[in-house]
C-alpha cells in the first residue's frame, strides 16, 4: 500500500508546506557530515557540505534530487536541516528544523530554535538514492510479516506495557535512573543476551524474564523520538524515528523480529493530541492550535472532546508542546497520500503517513492512541483507525479483525467511540478501582457482590456496558502511577500503604482475577513480581523497574504464579470468551464467597485442552501445577484470600467427544456410566455435618446424549473451601474460581428481626447516630462554658476574683471523672462486645448530670454534675469510636472521623456561642432547653439505632463492603485441618519484621496477659498518637478556659458576645478537619500531623492580646480563627494512627483480646489522655496565665506544639524503609 510523500522521500528531500502564502526566500537544505576524530569530540563537528533552496513542485511541496546538488555528493551518511521562516506564536524568523519525516535523526548535532533543540536529520545517500539509515549508518530492513500462526488473536491477548528506558538502570550516586534500550527490552526475551546489557543482575542474566512470563503482545510506550525535556516519549517530537535514548532504527526491528518468532505482538503507544514536531515552526496554523489564543476564542476544537463548552468543558492540555489542529482543511494542496492535488487536512495526512511507516516497517500489531479525549476530533480518530488496518491487511494479506487492535485511553470510558468505529476497544479505568477495592475488602458499586460482578464481567457495567471481552484492557496498574496512599500508586505501594501483611496472597489474588476476568488483561512492567517504587512521585517516569527484586524468595513465587495464569490465558479458549458464569454466590451472614465459570461453546471442530494424560478421576490445580487425586477435590482448605483454578484433566475432554460417538469401549474404560454422567462433589468435608448442606442443580436436555448442567457440590453455611464445575455436553467449562475474604465470626441467628433492621443497621444511619452522641456530648460540655462566669456569680455569688478558679475546678473535676472511668468502661464494653446497651447507657448519665446542672444550686451540685458528665462523656466516646470501627474498617475511618470531628468540633466551639446568646436572652431556662431539646433527639437515635455486629445475630445481609470488619476472625485458623493444609497451598506468610514487631510475647506478668493493651501501649507508634490527641486537647481547652474570662476582662464582653468569639474558632476547625483526615487517609498519619502541629505553633506565639480599640478585637479573632484552622488538620491523625496500630496488634495476635477485639479499650486510653488534657488544660490555664502572663503563656504553647511536631515525624506512621525491607527480606505477606 503506496503512500505518495513515503514514495518520494526515497528519491528526492522533500518538505510539504500546506496552505502557506507565497514567500519571497524558498525553504533551504542544509547538509553535510559529521567528523569522525580519535578520540571523538563531544558534540562532534558538523561539516556542511551544501546549502541551497528546494524547488516547487506541486502546490505547497518543495522537492530537492540529491542528485542535483553540487558539489556532487558521494555515498554515506549525511545529516541535514531544513532552513524555514518560524511560523509559530513566537515569530522566531529564520530557523532550521529537523526534517518532519525524517526515519532518523542524531541529537549529537542539533541547531536551536527558541527553547527546543532541533536534532540533525539522517540519511544514506547511495547510488542516487536515498535510504532509512541511523546515526552510525547502519540501515535497518523492514521487519519481516509473520505467519498467521505467530499472531495471536486479540481476544487471548496478554499485554506487557513496558517504558523501554525502564528495561535497565544505572545509579548515579545512590539513586536507580532509567537507561534501558531496545536491546535491553531484548535481553528480557533471550536468554543469550543478558550477559552484555544485565551485568551484575541475577534475575535476567538466569533466563529471559518476559520469555518465561509468558505474555504474548508487548507494548512499548512511545518508541518515536521525543524531546530530551520529555519522559516515557509523551513528548513526541520526531514521529518517524525511533527515539534516540532508546536505541536504533535497526535495534528495534531486532527485538520486533525475536519476539515475532515468539509469537509476541508489538503495540506501540501514539500521541496526537500534542506534539513537539517540526510542524510547530513550518507551518503552525495548518498544523497546530493554541487553545487559550484570543484568536482560537471561538474554535470548538479548543475543547476536549465530549466537553465542548466552557460551561462544562475543559481546554485541551499540550504539556509543554503545542496541540495538533484537526479541523483545519486546506484546498488546493498537495495530498501526501494520492499524490494528487485535492483538499488535505494535513494533521490527519501528516498522521495516517507515520503509522503506516511504523506498521510497515517495524510490524506494529496494535496501537495506544494517548488521552484521546485530547485529541477532540473523533472523525479523524476513525479515519486513522481505518487507515491504520487497510495498511496492516495490506501488509499481512490477511483481515486484521482479530489480528490487529487500537485501544484508546481516556479514563472516562467513552465507549460511543467504540459504538462508533473510532477504536476497536478502551483502557477499563473502572477495572483497576474495583479491583484495588475488591482486593481489600470494599466495594464501589451497590454492594461487595454487585462489584465483583462488574468486575469479572465488563459487559455487567451499567455506567460502561462493554459488549465483548475484546473491548476492553484490564489492568491492575498502568504507567499512570500516583503517588503514595493513592488508589493509583505500584500495587506493592498500595498494599504496604493500606498495612496489608499477606502481601503475597492479596497480589496473587489480584491477578488470578485479572487474568480470568472477561476482557484483555494488561500488565504493567514489574509488577508481575511486584516491584515497588523506589523514587518520589515526581520522579515516577524515570523510576526504572528493578528486575533484580525478581530473584527474592517471595516475590519468585508471585512471578511464577501470574507467569502460570498468563500461559492458561493466552491458551485456553474459554478465557478469551465473554460466557462467564457466577454459579454460586455464598454471602450467608456477611462471608463474600463467589465462584464463576469461564465458558467455552466451539463450532465445528470440538476443542480438547491439550493438557497431557493423567489417570482417571484427576483433576489439576492450574497454579500450582499440581494433579489433585479426586479424593481430594474439594477437600482442600480454602485460605483468605485465595482463589482456586481448576481444569478438567483430558480424559473429560475425550469423555465428552467420545459421549457424541457413543463409543461404549471408551466409557467402560473410564468407568463411567452412560446413561448416567459423573458428577463430581466438591466441598468441605471438615465442616461439621450440621453445618453443611448439599444441593444438586439438573436440568435435563431433550435426551441422555444432550443431557446438559448436570452439577453438585457441597455448600456449607461458614465456609466453602472449593466448588468446583462439570459440564456434561459439548460445552467446555474449564475454569472455576473461588472468591473469598476472611469469614465472619459464627454467630447464632436469632428467631425474631426486630422492625426495621434494615434501615436501623443502614452504615449512613449508624453512623450520623454515633455523630449526634459525641456532638450532643461535646455541645453540652461546652454550652455552659460561657455562662460559668455569670453563673457562679448570679447563681452562688462567687466573686470575681474567684471565678477562674471554681471555672478550672467544675472543668476539671469533668476530666478527672472521665480519666478514672475510661478503663473500666473500655474492658466492659470490649468484653460484652454489644455497643447499643452502653451507648444508651452513657446518654441516660448525660440527661441526669444536665438536670443536675439546671437546678444545682450548691458548688457541690455542680460538682457532682460536672463528674457524671465526665463519665458520661468518657462512655459515650468509647462506645461511638469502637462502633465507627466497626462499621466502616480502618480504611475509611480517617475521612469519617474527620467528618464526624469536623461538625463535632462545631459544636464543641459553637455551643458557647449558642449558650451566650441563650443565657443573654432567656436566663438559666433558655440554655437548658436547648440541651434537653438536643437529648431527645439523640435519646430517639439511640434508641433505634442496631449496630453491625448486633444486626449479623438476626442474619441481616450486610449492605457495605466494611460492614463485617475485616479483622474479626482474620487470624482464626481453626477452620483449617491440618492434614488438609499439607496439600493447600502454603499458609500466609507473615512478615518476620511485622511479627517481632506486633506479636505479644507470652512471658509478660499476668496483668499484662490479661489486659493486653498494656503492652501495646509500649509501642512508640502507639503512644505518640496519644500524646498527639493529648497536646491538641490541651491547646483546646485552655481556649475554653481562659478566652471567656480574658474576653470579659480586656474587651468587657458580655456572655453572648463571648459566645461568638469561638464562631472564629470553629469555622475553620469545621471546614478544614475533614480536609485534614483525607489527607491521613491518602498519606498517612505521619506528615499532616507534623504540619499541622508546625502551622499551629504559629498564630499561637503571636497571640498577645491587649485591651483597646476594635483593631485589637479584629487581632484576637485572626489568631483564634488561625489556632482553629491548625486544630481542625490535627484531629484525625491520633485517632487513625492508633486504629491502625491496634488492628496491627490484634491481626498478629489471633484470640489474645477476646471475639471482640481491643478497640473500646484502645478508646478508653484515648479517652483518658482527652480526659487528663482537659484536666491539665484549664490548670495550666491558670497557673500559667497568671505566673508568666495570658501572652506567654501562649507562648510556652507553641513551644510544646514545636516539639510535638518533631515527635510526630519522628514515631508517627510505619518507617517505609524498615517496611519495605522487612517484605524485601521475608516475603511481604
């Protein structure tokens, strides 16, 4: 298939100018060679040799013969520009630039054209011709065509995205930097090779690693030549040559033919949204558009495409190069594909000329067409993809329907591109979210099963309905990396940043599912041992994968299990097929067990598994490459999160043929009834007989020989172990899978459900219950705040001067009640493990002490309020904290405690506010109505509300995936026989690190053993975060403590005005706590509670207030608002750090603290260092105010908050390098 501008740059340098005026000077060459010196200089000299102007041939094309020139030229290799006037925004005048179609060019020798270095053009001139030549003159061929066999079909594809510089690195200092080549993207296919390229690595030089993976189509990220200032090749300046850094033109036609003759198909990734070609300075407005000109204002292709208006649109991105234009059409020119004159859209002729030149030349199977939506016109995106195949099947001589394939990535999942025949299929962005969910435990969509099902089955999606397999590219991770705590970092990141200890397990799991779901599994480069990231975020494109992590004991075993799923993938017909089946979908109270079948119908020809010959009734566990006597099928322990292949052996295959042919020989030589087919019975034989039930599934067919789903197996309510699937006619179910996270602990199922459970146990009505207990708490400890002044004076004649101290003692006699109860409330209320019963118990403490406030007449009354209102307190936020673990898991608790801390902080600052104002207006009445309004509000709450674990005893199903913490039974193994374990796969490892580290030892004192948080509390983790919420509360109720008295004292505030000065208190606490959990949640506890505490030092140490005019009000309020703003980023931190810690200690520590867990007593220490700060808090309040002075005392504040900071970064969040080695070393899971 001719394309005329190809044609003719073989004979002739030509440059196609399109819809350009004519100009007075013709465009130039400039040609010559470079020297060759010993030792050679850096850059080498370039020696010209002619200069002078190309000719007019046709409209807007410009042509030189070689020939022509004089001096005459001899044969060799010579570099050339083309000398034009800049066309582009910046009106540079007279350039030289690369030559657009150049096959290669040599960066060695380049001239400049504003900021971009423009890299010598190359060529072979021989006898009066010119040929595709590299820098040393070496001239590359053509990749050959590989026969139809070596091409696999696109439905059985397994993809390997590899940046080629990733292939090798080099350190520089003490850091790895990217310095792969074609040939060290090579040495990974053959064995011979590595030697050269991978001296020093053990794990390439002991075989070709992708050879041995398995993987069947390679995709290069962008090969052709970018610019030095872009990474990955995005920045793709030069579209015909291959890339300098990574090799030459004749490098990659030798890998391309090595992995063709493996049967490997090469994709290779192509941007067209933006580029940084020549094009950009010979003819910018032919070629390019500035979306944010003043000129463009009202060109449609400003916009991304499926946004085309600034209401809800979005201008399209060139990264640092210039956007290609497609709209523009030119008459009257030049057509670089006919040869005629016509009207041309150079951008899409400029294009359909560099495929065709990359399928042609170099074999190209596939395409990635980058951020399509960026390209904004899907009618050219069409016209490429058609160009794209009548040049493969020119090529080939062969359809390119299932042999070629051109994927788009734009992560919305556009499929009317598909729907539309711009592009054969789409990157599937929603796989890799519900798989990273899956793999945890969560869920995205209506529920855990509904997400499994859309995942495992693309066409299930209602948002993304693919209608085949073939459409749609999985993965579990691109090239489109994020940074730590994201849901898009390396899945190793992902794991450790989630604190997942059988890293192993969940990474095996990720791919068996990857790899059997319906659509084209991709893999990206390294994590198919699961490399990790070794440099920052920013630095992600040139962070090379470390192929020598491959030779680790742990991660081998990874490579070897995906490399044995990538085989059956790309083998087995049935999982290149849409027809998957869930037959069985266990989710008895709260266990997620799911099986599916992947299906193969054949036509004519009848399909047999080439698996060799085993005996009869065997049946083979594919990934670990094991025969399974039928004896034991289905009675194999079944471990958390692990899934099961299992394939028929052969003998089923020829059952079945034989069955059609009635050979009754055959069938009495298997043993096998005709008239009646096998059955096999899987299940779990170590679960008791009362808990186990079997069920038989038939459905005859019209006769015994069309006798169809003919299954049994044996289910059990606690734990299916394996099920696995026959099928008896011409249908092959090969592969069954088994789904499932760690069980819920047994529980009875109760005889009556009370009314409503579904909504009372609903995790939104939970949780806004749990919100309104700890917010009527905290508005009524700080409702009276206000009043307390006037209230001892008016109410028991207390004079002034002794307000502050009766204040500080009614504060802390409430905080020295909750420090003396917390304990014992914890162990109650873990060892109980019911939430409602004391959570109602706390509120009916907290209505007593409030009446008891109302009509207290005495200091001892209100004492005694105060200290009922402290356990109260101290009840209520045990109980609230263990249940919110519950409901939603460590993964999620950040950003809802942030939020529930958030509008609690609200009322904790705003009820003197509101307490102000009611006392001014209403007295004594109006502020304790506004209490026992709010408690009979959280009284009907409470009342109704059924906790998770409570709901699981009336057999209520779950609705959210973190319903049934994931922890309870985690480390439970009781289940496991051990006889059956020996012929499971090995048990979870478990880091040693982690285990030194978490597990209790057994030779503790008694006390210790019987409570064992008292040992957690010596992990530094553990009690820094302790310390982290005590020095937050302390800043918090001295605020309490002293801004009501100092109000009145410097400004004369009466109690409402008071009231609204914590207003500047608690907005920005309120707006910027959530803020701040998402952040720990994204990266951990670590770094937002250094910052936090460092930001809040400051408005601290400026907080001098002195009596006077309104300036010095507006100065009192900017550094209480600042203070607020610092307070709301430090709530989360303490409380996740210790979730996590804690679910660290029980996880390795199975049955050491109780069915229950240790969570209400991890809360009640909390609560008691909450207690002692707000004990401690108003007595530094005024010792300190009145030694040193209020500003000092602010003063020594920041200090503490200083020195906090530096704790925190110091013993806050998992050490990522002792992480990262203890896995390194042991094995990660």
């Amino acid at each position: 298939m001719s394309y005329d501008l190809l044609e003719r740059r073989r004979s002739r340098f030509v440059l196609w100018i399109p819809g350009q005026p004519p100009v007075p000077r013709p465009p130039q060459l400039i040609i010559g060679t470079i020297t060759s010196t010993f030792p050679p200089t850096i850059p080498p000299a370039f020696v010209q040799v002619f200069r002078g102007p190309l000719a007019s041939t046709l409209t807007d094309l410009w042509e030189l013969d070689p020939n022509e020139i004089k001096p005459t030229l001899s044969n060799g290799v010579y570099h050339y520009w083309f000398e034009v006037r800049d066309t582009s925004p910046e009106n540079l005048g007279i350039v030289q630039v690369t030559d657009p179609i150049a096959y290669d060019v040599d960066y060695r020798v380049t001239q400049p054209t504003g900021d971009k270095a423009q890299p010598a053009s190359v060529v072979m001139f021989r006898d009066g011709k010119l040929w595709p030549c590299d820098r040393y003159g070496t001239e590359p061929g053509q990749v050959a065509v590989p026969p139809p066999e070596n091409v696999p079909d696109n439905n059985h594809l397994v993809i390997y995205e590899l940046p080629t510089s990733w292939a090798r690195y080099s350190t520089i200092g003490n850091v790895e930097v990217d310095k792969g080549t074609f040939l060290d993207v090579l040495a990974l296919f053959v064995p011979v090779t590595p030697g050269e390229h991978f001296r020093g690595v053990s794990a390439v030089a002991n075989g070709a690693i992708l050879s041995d993976l398995g993987i069947n189509a390679l995709e290069l990220l962008p090969a052709a030549d970018a610019s030095p200032t872009g990474q990955w090749g995005y920045a793709t300046a030069n579209y015909f040559a291959t890339d300098f850094d990574l090799g030459t033109s004749s490098m990659l036609v030798s890998l391309v033919e090595e992995i063709h003759s493996q049967k490997i198909r090469l994709f290779t990734d192509v941007v067209m949204a933006f580029g940084h070609d020549p094009y950009i300075y010979i003819a910018f407005d032919q070629f390019h558009i500035d979306p944010r000109s003043t000129a463009e204002s009202s060109n449609p292709e400003r916009w991304q495409s499926h946004t085309p208006h600034a209401s809800d649109g979005q201008l399209r991105d060139g990264y640092g190069g210039r956007n290609w234009r497609y709209l523009q059409n030119t008459s009257n020119t030049y057509d670089p594909e006919s040869g005629n004159v016509d009207d041309v859209y150079p951008s899409w002729a400029f294009h359909k000329a560099h495929v065709q030149r990359w399928i042609s030349d170099f074999g190209v199977g596939g395409l990635r067409l980058d951020s399509v939506n960026n390209i904004a016109n899907y009618d050219f995106v069409r016209s490429y993809k058609q160009h794209a195949m009548a040049v493969y099947q020119a090529t080939h001589g062969r359809s390119p329907s299932s042999k070629f394939l051109v994927v788009g990535e734009e992560l919305s999942c556009p499929l009317d591109l598909i729907q539309t025949g711009c592009l054969q299929a789409l990157w599937n962005e929603p796989f890799q979210a519900r798989i990273r969910a899956v793999i945890m435990g969560r869920y995205l969509d209506y529920d855990f099963e509904s997400t499994v099902r859309r995942m495992v089955d693309c066409r299930r999606d209602p948002e993304h309905p693919f209608w085949d397999g073939a459409q749609a590219v999985n993965y579990i991770t691109s090239h489109d990396t994020e940074g730590y705590g994201t849901q898009k970092e390396r899945l190793f990141n992902f794991l450790s940043d989630n604190q997942v200890s059988d890293m192993e397990r969940r990474a095996k799991f990720a791919f068996a599912l990857l790899l059997t779901a319906v659509g084209i599994p991709m893999i990206f480069a390294g994590e198919e041992f699961l490399d990790q990231m070794d440099r920052d975020i920013a630095h992600k494109q040139d962070d090379p994968v470390n192929y020598e992590r491959k030779s680790e004991g742990w991660r081998s075993r990874i490579f070897d299990y995906v490399s044995t799923l990538v085989k059956l993938r790309t083998t087995c017909p049935a999982l290149g097929d849409n027809d998957t089946d869930f037959f069985h979908v266990d989710s008895s109270r709260g266990g997620r067990i799911m099986a599916f079948t992947d299906e193969d119908t054949p036509g004519a020809e009848y399909f047999i598994p080439n698996w060799p010959e085993r005996g009869r009734g065997d049946w083979r566990e594919v990934t670990q490459g094991r025969e399974v006597p039928v004896e034991w099928v289905g009675r194999e322990p079944l471990m958390h999160w692990e899934v099961k292949h299992c394939s028929p052996d052969d003998w089923w295959g020829q059952f079945h043929k034989e069955w059609k042919r009635q050979d009754k020989v055959f069938l009495d030589r298997c043993g096998v009834d005709a008239v009646h087919p096998p059955r096999l019975i899987a299940g779990d034989s170590f679960i008791r007989s009362n808990n186990t039930a079997q069920r038989e599934l038939e459905r005859p067919g019209q006769g015994s020989n069309e006798r169809t789903n003919e299954r049994s197996f044996l289910l059990s309510q606690v734990q299916v172990r394996i099920l696995c699937e026959f099928y008896v006619s011409g249908t092959n179910r090969y592969t069954t899978l088994v789904f499932p996270p760690p069980p819920p602990p047994t529980m009875a199922v109760a005889t009556a459900r009370p009314i409503g459970l579904r909504w009372r146990s609903n995790t939104p009505f939970i949780i806004s219950t749990i919100a309104i207990g700890l917010f009527t708490d905290l508005f009524l400890y700080g409702l009276v705040v206000p009043i307390l002044p006037f209230l001892l004076q008016s109410r028991l004649g207390i004079p002034h001067s002794d307000v502050q101290k009766y204040s500080s003692l009614l504060l802390a006699c409430h905080a020295g009640a909750s420090v003396l109860w917390s304990i014992p409330a914890g162990i109650i209320v873990d060892r109980i493990g019911e939430r409602r019963g004391p959570f109602l118990v706390g509120l009916a403490a907290l209505w007593a002490s409030t009446v008891m406030l109302y009509v207290g007449r005495s200091i001892g009354w209100l004492v005694a309020a105060r200290v009922l209102q402290g356990i109260s307190g101290a009840t209520v936020w045990i109980v609230g904290l263990a249940m919110i673990l519950d409901t939603v898991g460590s993964a999620k608790l950040g950003l809802t405690l942030g939020s529930i801390l958030g509008i609690n902080g609200l009322g904790n600052i705003a009820s003197p506010v509101l307490g102000g104002w009611a006392y001014k207006m209403y007295g004594d009445n109006g502020v304790f109505a506004i209490g026992f309004g709010l408690l009979a509000i959280d009284f009907l709450m409470r009342l109704l509300v059924v906790d998770k674990k409570a709901a699981s005893k009336y057999g209520s199903r779950p609705r959210f995936a973190d319903d049934i913490h994931k922890i309870d039974g985690a480390g439970d193994s009781s289940f496991v026989d051990d006889g059956a374990a020996e012929v499971g796969e090995t048990a979870s490892l478990i880091s040693q690190n982690a285990l030194e580290e978490y597990r209790i030892p057994e030779d503790l004192p008694a006390i210790v053993l019987k409570f064992p948080m008292i040992y957690c509390m010596s992990n530094p983790r553990l009690l820094m975060s302790q310390g982290a919420a005590f020095m937050q509360a302390v800043v918090l109720t001295i605020f309490d403590a002293t801004i009501p008295p100092q109000a009145q004292g410097l400004f004369g505030f009466d109690s409402f005005q008071i009231g609204s000065l914590f207003l500047s208190l608690a907005l920005p606490y309120l707006f910027l706590a959530p803020a701040g959990a998402k952040a720990v949640d994204k990266y951990g506890a670590k770094f937002p509670a250094t910052a936090s505490f460092a930001f809040l030092a400051f408005p601290l140490a400026l907080f001098r207030p002195q009596p006077g005019s309104a300036l010095e009000i507006v100065r009192f309020c900017v550094c209480v608002a600042s203070s607020g703003a610092g307070l709301g980023l430090i709530s989360a931190p303490s409380f996740v750090e210790a979730s996590v810690v804690t679910e660290l200690y029980h996880m390795h520590n199975p049955g050491r603290f109780g069915e229950n867990g240790p969570y209400a007593q991890l809360y009640a220490i909390n609560s008691i260092f909450l207690s002692l700060s707000r004990a401690l808090g108003p007595l530094m309040a005024g010792y300190l105010s009145v030694t040193l002075g209020y500003g000092n005392m602010n003063a020594v504040l920041a200090g503490l908050c200083l020195l906090t900071s530096g704790l925190c970064f110091c013993f806050l969040g998992e050490r990522r390098g002792n992480a990262k080695g203890a896995v390194k070393e042991d094995g990660g899971n």
